[in-house]
C-alpha cells in the first residue's frame, strides 16, 4: 500500500507520551483532590478511589518511560513490532471505554485520535521499510568501491 504520507515511528511515541501526559496529569489531579476530601471526611487511611487514580497515573509514568526508551531504537523492523503493540493497545483501550463508559467522551476521543495516528505511522513505516530494503548503505557503498578497485 503506497501511502504517501511519511511519518516517522518517533512522531507516534511522542503522541503517546503527550496522552498518556494528559491522563496522568487528569488522574494524579482526581487521585490527589479524591484524598484531600477522604482525609478531611474520614482522617486517616485511603480509600479505593484514590488508590485506583494513583494507580492509573503509576502505569502511565511507566508508560512514559516506556514510550521514551522506544524512540531509541534505531531498526525499522523494531519499530513496527512495537508500533503494532501500541495500535492494538490504545485501539482495545478505545473499544473499552466506549463499552465501559462512554460517558468520558474526551478519554475515548484521545485514545481513538492515537490509535488512528499509530495505524496511519504504522502504513508509512511499511513503505519506509520497503525502501530501505532497495537502498544500500555507506558501508555497503564502502565495500563495493574497494571490490571494485581490485578487480
């Protein structure tokens, strides 16, 4: 498929990091105020509200980290094992917030605009592959210029 956009696989992990920015922010923001009202009401311990939102933002710092260590990844072929994952990642998330609670419109909007974005890079690196495949690089180049002189 012959797409003529080019996105580079780092654009889509910079997508990810910025959502899942805006979902940890939203519920360490919630977790934090859930707290402040749980400690005021009841005095000390936790409530399960919060320890849910605490936990959200937890695996969306790690996310994060996780997100960061795959821009340094130089293969094509990486990117696109770890591009798929994150397609149907966010794309089941999409699935089941529009099941569980379509009532969180914006959280179904941004999970659905990322895994479009991850399915549109994920067309483009295939074609991205496909040309690295009919090009040579400097160190083939290299090679044959000395095979060339020898003979």
């Amino acid at each position: 498929m012959k797409f003529k956009i080019n996105i580079k696989p780092k654009i889509s992990y910079y997508v990810s990091i910025l959502v899942c920015t805006i979902i940890l922010l939203y519920f360490a923001y919630k977790g934090f105020v859930a707290y402040l009202i749980h400690r005021e009401l009841y005095g000390s311990g936790l409530d399960t509200l919060v320890l849910l939102r605490a936990s959200i933002s937890g695996i969306m710092f790690l996310l994060i980290l996780l997100f960061i260590q795959f821009v340094k990844i130089p293969d094509l072929k990486s990117h696109r094992a770890i591009l798929r994952g994150i397609f149907i990642g966010w794309t089941s998330v999409f699935v089941i917030q529009i099941i569980i609670n379509l009532s969180s419109i914006y959280f179904v909007i941004l999970a659905g605009l990322v895994s479009f974005f991850s399915l549109i890079t994920l067309f483009s690196l295939e074609d991205q592959i496909k040309e690295e495949k009919n090009t040579l690089t400097e160190k083939e180049i290299y090679l044959l210029q000395q095979l060339a002189k020898k003979k």
